[in-house]
C-alpha cells in the first residue's frame, strides 16, 4: 500500500498561534501512516508532480483550494465551496438566508454608504472578513454608530442585536455534530472564549440539531464550526460558520481529540479515493 502524502496550509500569523495543534496533524498523519507537510500560504503554494494526495486548508483562502480542486482533482478538506461562502461573512448571511436559515438582520455597509434609516442601535458592527471576535463592536446608541461609520473600514457589516454574552458553538466532523459548546461572557457582548468568556460542554437541542443538519444539507462540512446566537424572544440564529476552527475549547473542556479524529476521517476518505 502506497504511503499517502498530505499539504497543511496555514496564513503565516495562525501558523504561529496554532504551532501545537499543527505538530498535532501531523504526528496522527505518521500514526495512520501518512505524511503532512505545513505550507505557509504567503509563501506560496504551487503544484508540480508528484501532486498530494489531499490538501487540509486552514488558511482561509479559496484560491489555494480552487487550484487543487478544479485544476488538479485533489480533494481539500473544507472544500472551495465551503472556504468561499464561510470566510466572507456577508455573503455567508446571503446564503444561509436564500436557503430558508435564520440569520440576524444584516446589512453590508461599502465606501461611501449611509447606514439603512431602519438600522437603528442597537447593532453590532463587524469586519465582514473577520473571526475570533476581532473587531468587533457594540454600537449602543446614536454616537457609536456615526462613530463607527466615520472610522470603520470598509466594507464591514451592521447587524440587528441578538442576546449579548452567550453563543453556542457546534462542532461539525464528517457531516454529524462532533460536540457543542456554550460560550458566555458576564463582561463582553462578545462570548468568544479567546476574549475570556466561560465556556461549557452541552447537549444540542433538537432545533440545534435541526439547523445544523439543514446546514449540512447545503453545505457540506469535513470540520467546521457552526456557531448560535439567540433571539431576544427566543429561538437562534446562525451567527456564522467558521471554516478554519479552532479547538482549543475541546482540548480544554474534553477528552476528544479532534486532530487524530480529524485525520483518521481524512484517512478513510483517501483510502476510499474521495
């Protein structure tokens, strides 16, 4: 049986948050006798022969897994698809909301736009690139908005307040919920446990449960988080889907191991030539 060969890309600045969880990938790679090899995408990745076998992009950039899926044929975990929608968050909004998901209101705010006379605080403005909570504001009354229309760059996104401080995030693994994790924070809007929020392992409710599975429907999902927010009257919204996950609350809060769960599912795929 040939030994199979595997590319890791990272942007350069997560390569350097993440060097555990990286060195983690690539040990259960040699344990189901696989090599992966860490490519930094602002290096550069350029395809010559002999190709890899499978790419596993955590860069965040489509463009790497377009040309290893449409222009080689080598499967990309998450695929082009999913990396595209997921990293712009406007467009993520659009997509959930054209196929019948709930979404908090949300408006794309480009150059020279004025805020929708509707959009009243309040709001929450964000990078429509952004992840981990970064950039982030709370716009609580008239002041933080023009403040915000002012100084915040372009294009960014303004959206309608759901319940501050607490989130969900489920765990998505081979198209089935891997585990769920309740994100609060008694101090920040923002619950994201890299900004100091508490986290706790929970049981997804079967309206958690049904939404991820109509995400998995349209999107499907290697390893991805989708992540909750709730109604002030009850009920959720999909917050967002994060493409690259992070997983540190799952090594923190339980004795799973995604890496090796995460390669094993790569390995059987490739095994099975998809």
């Amino acid at each position: 049986m040939s030994r199979k060969h595997g590319v890791l890309l990272y942007a350069r600045a997560d390569a350097a948050r993440n060097r555990w969880f990286i060195q983690r990938l690539c040990e259960c790679a040699e344990s189901e006798g696989m090599t992966l090899r860490l490519c930094i995408a602002e290096d550069g990745f350029h395809l010559h022969a002999p190709y890899p076998d499978f790419v596993i992009n955590r860069s965040r950039n489509a463009a790497f897994s377009q040309m290893c899926e449409e222009t080689a044929g080598i499967p990309v975990y998450n695929s082009i698809m999913v990396t595209e929608i997921t990293n712009d968050k406007y467009r993520t909004h659009l997509f959930l909301r054209q196929n019948g998901l709930p979404t908090a209101d949300t408006v794309l705010i480009r150059s020279g736009d004025a805020c929708p006379a509707d959009y009243l605080p309040p709001l929450v403005a964000k990078p429509a690139d952004g992840h981990g909570g970064a950039g982030v504001t709370q716009l609580s009354d008239q002041a933080a908005l023009a403040r915000a229309l002012r100084e915040m760059s372009r294009p960014f996104l303004l959206q309608r307040q759901m319940q501050t401080g607490w989130d969900t995030r489920v765990y998505v693994m081979d198209g089935e919920i891997y585990a769920a994790v309740l994100r609060t924070s008694a101090s920040d809007f923002r619950s994201n446990f890299s900004l100091g929020g508490a986290a706790s392992v929970i049981e997804p409710d079967s309206e958690m449960r049904a939404l991820v599975s109509r995400v998995q429907e349209i999107l499907p999902l290697d390893f991805a988080g989708v992540d909750f927010l709730r109604r002030p009257d009850g009920g959720y919204v999909i917050g967002e889907i994060e493409d690259a996950v992070g997983c540190r609350m799952l090594y923190a809060l339980t004795g799973l191991d995604p890496a090796a769960d995460y390669i094993r599912m790569i390995a059987r795929r490739t095994e099975r030539g998809i």
